[in-house]
C-alpha cells in the first residue's frame, strides 16, 4: 500500500529537483559571459519541470485509485 505512493513522489522529487538545477544553478552559476535575463529557455524549462514534479504525484496517485476502485 505505501509502495503505490512513494514511487510518484520519488519520480516528482526528482523533477522538481532537476527543474530547480536547470532553472538556478545552470543558469545562474554557468552562464558568466551571456547577457542576464530572468526569461530563458533553461528557467522555462526548469518552471515546467517544478510544476510536474509538483503535480505529478497526486495525478498519479488519483488515477491509480480510480481504477483500483473500479476492480473491487
């Protein structure tokens, strides 16, 4: 029962973590010798991946007790 809802979090846990690299440490460590803006395609790209990773659990999970309810 807990295994069903640890791998969604595990899997959001790593977007979010991955869109929080792209979006602050990728962009603002590494890239020195370009022009600063706030409105890249890395901090877009690391935005999508922190709302995926913050939705995707209760998506997953909801779906998932959607169809085990209909089994029983």
């Amino acid at each position: 029962m807990i295994a069903k809802y640890i791998l969604p979090h595990l899997i959001g846990l790593v977007c979010i973590v991955s869109g929080w690299y792209v979006a602050i440490i990728n962009v603002g460590l590494f890239k020195f010798n370009q022009e600063r803006s706030l409105h890249t395609k890395e901090t877009l790209a690391g935005l999508v991946l922190i709302i995926i990773g913050a939705y995707i659990p209760h998506i997953w999970i909801g779906i998932g007790n959607m169809f085990s309810k209909k089994k029983d």
